[in-house]
C-alpha cells in the first residue's frame, strides 16, 4: 500500500475559516459596516460610499464587497491616469479628475474602515479556547494519521515542520494558534532587526523553504508601515506604538486591486502559492470563496486530473458551479461549517441547514482523503 505523508498537502484558509471565531465574513463586514457608516459618519461620506457600490454593482452586475468598494476609495485617493491602464484612459477620458473635495471624503472613508476592520479582526478573549480546539485538532490529525516528520511541543500539538499554509484572512487566528498555543516557531515573512528592535518585511523569505511558513496574501492587521523608514514592521499587538514609532496604517491589499500584485511582498507570495500548487498533490481549502480573481486563476492553472482539491465552505456547491469551471483538479466538495462547537441544525425559509461539530467535520476531511484509491490507502469502514 502506497502512503502519502502531510508533505503533499498544502493548507488554504479563507474568511470562512474564522468566521466561527466571530470575524465576520465579507458578505457580513458590508452589512455591519454599512451600519457604521450610518451611526458615525458624515452625509458626504455616506453618500461617496453608496454611489460607489452602486456604480460598481451596476457595471458588474453582481453584488461587492468592501474590499471591492475600496480598491476604488484608495484609488481615488491615489488617482493618477497612469495607474488606470491605456483601455481604462479610453474609456473614461471624459470623467473629470477627482477633486479635493472628493479625495478628502474618501480619505476620511479609507481611515473609518481601517479602524473598522481593526476592531473586527481583534480576537474575543472567550473565543481563544475554541481557536485552540479547533486548529490543535485539524492540524493533529494531519500530522498523526499522515506524518512522517511530525513534532511535538508542548505537550499536545502536532505539526509538520514543512507546511506551508497560505491564508487571504487579516486576523491572527493562525498565529495565535501556531505562535502562543502550539509554539512552532512560524515564519510569516519578518526578519528581526535587533538595533530597532522591530520584525520587518523581508519578501524574500516567502521563497525560502524548509521551515513553517505562513504567507498571508492579502496583508493583516498587525503589519504596520513604519512612518519614519517605509518598512514593514510586524506588531505583536494592533494600534500600538512603541517607542513614539509611528504608523501609517496598516498593510493590507484588496483583490480588486491587481497593480499592487506586482509588488513585493504580494508578488513573491503569489509565486510562492504557484510553486506549492504545482507541487502538492492534495490542496485542502477551507471557508474560501475564491472571489479573488488572480488567486483563482493561479488554482485554475495549476490544476490536473492529479490534483485533488477538498473545498470545506458552506456553499461548495456553488463556489464551484460559479467559480471553478476550469478547475481540472478532482474536487471533492464538503459543504459543511468549518469550527463549530456544537451541533447545530437551522431551519430557516423552509430550508434546513446542519452545522456539524468541527471533531466531526475534521474527522471527515480525513476521510475524504483516504478513502481516495487514487493514493492506495484503505478506505475508513
């Protein structure tokens, strides 16, 4: 019998996996932001923001999520007619140049909802024990039931020192999990620099491999640009500043936003995530809805009949169905909730919806994958 260790997996979480921890999915930051807006900002504000996700969700025909909305706020911020593309010149060449008025009004925009998201992304202190739960008992089971080169620390964590997970979400749900709970000692892509005493950047490092790698490929909420040197600097903590250091803001990419993916430190993360893709076997992912269109059509391309992609989301079905056409991989499709304590059974507008313990649905994630002849290994009575 032919065994595959967890080398050959490559982790994928998208907002769907820290959903249960009580970050809110894309689809819920637009309904709670938009609440905010109408308690706490100004009438221009408001009405900037809603002329902006009707212009676009008319011209798209789909709803937007706030990253989308904001790609075009930090645009005009930021307006330039290079930075448009010669087909968009084209075509808005007799659209006036954002005026002074309306840069200010998207500024003040971009500066509620990166507080906004700030606060959203910080973890509860009562969810800590139910983030510890759930990822010591995914990521265990991968390193016991697959793993050669597992090791253990303290105490009850297991992992493989070669993963490599890649992760679209702002929050520190990973980093809380492998950092303070299992200690594995992961590299999210800082060097420490010990004159300034400060974690900063180092896009490189995302291409080195060998060790535990987290690459978060739209940016987080604790990486801060350093106002004084432009670096990138990782903050244990959000909001902070230490030694009178100041920031600008935080570092964080909208998909909608593909210049910025020319740029380190994306860039050499997406190529990172093309060489991973292209060497793992099985690609596990977990609550991602593949919204963004360059991350999806890296999977797309990458994928063989001998790949395997298990996708855990609620709506799998229709993730792929409208999203993954091209996908030539075997999918395996769990529509299930991804970190749930208990179980639980919805029924809302005659439709029944069953929120499964996440032992129950871990433990299924691992059936999926063994009970596949293509490997050799013994299906799961």
């Amino acid at each position: 019998m032919s065994q595959v260790n967890s080398d050959q997996v490559l982790f994928f979480f998208g907002a769907g996996a820290s959903a249960p921890f009580g970050i809110p999915t894309m689809k819920q930051f637009v309904i709670d932001f938009e609440k905010h807006l109408e308690e706490n900002a100004s009438e221009e504000e408001r009405k900037a923001y809603a002329k902006i996700k009707r212009t676009l969700e008319k011209r798209l025909n789909k709803p937007v999520d706030l990253e989308g909305i904001f790609t075009v706020i930090d645009g005009i911020i930021n307006y330039h007619p290079d930075k448009l593309g010669l087909l968009s010149v084209y075509l808005t060449a007799k659209i006036d140049t954002p005026n002074a008025d309306v840069v200010s009004t998207c500024v003040n925009l971009k500066e509620k909802f990166q507080r906004f998201v700030r606060e959203k992304c910080a973890i509860s202190k009562d969810r800590l024990a139910q983030i510890r739960n759930v990822y010591r008992d995914l990521f265990n089971r991968f390193s016991m039931e697959f793993g050669f080169s597992q090791q253990r620390h303290k105490g009850d964590c297991y992992w493989n020192p070669s993963w490599v997970i890649f992760t679209t979400n702002y929050d520190l749900c990973l980093e809380y999990y492998l950092r303070e709970v299992a200690e594995s000692g992961i590299s999210t892509g800082f060097t420490h620099q010990p004159s300034r005493n400060v974690n900063i950047l180092s896009p490189h490092s995302f291409l080195n491999e060998g060790f535990l790698q987290l690459l978060k490929l739209h940016g987080s909420i604790n990486w801060l640009i350093d106002k004084k040197t432009n670096n990138v600097i990782e903050v244990a903590e959000t909001g902070r500043s230490y030694l009178g250091r100041e920031y600008e803001g935080e570092m964080m990419i909208y998909p909608i936003a593909e210049k910025e993916l020319y740029l380190d430190p994306y860039i050499s993360m997406l190529l990172r995530l093309n060489r991973e893709l292209e060497r793992k076997s099985v690609w596990l992912v977990i609550g991602y809805s593949f919204n963004d269109p360059v991350v999806r059509e890296i999977f797309i391309r990458k994928s063989t009949s001998e790949k395997r992609l298990i996708l855990v989301h609620p709506q799998a079905n229709s993730v792929s169905n409208h999203r993954l056409s091209g996908m030539k991989a075997e999918q395996i499709l769990m529509e299930k909730h991804f970190g749930v304590l208990e179980e639980i059974v919805d029924i809302t507008e005659r439709k029944i919806t069953k929120r499964e313990n996440f032992r129950k649905v871990n433990h299924q994630i691992i059936h999926k994958l063994k009970e596949h002849p293509a490997y050799g290994w013994e299906k799961t009575p």
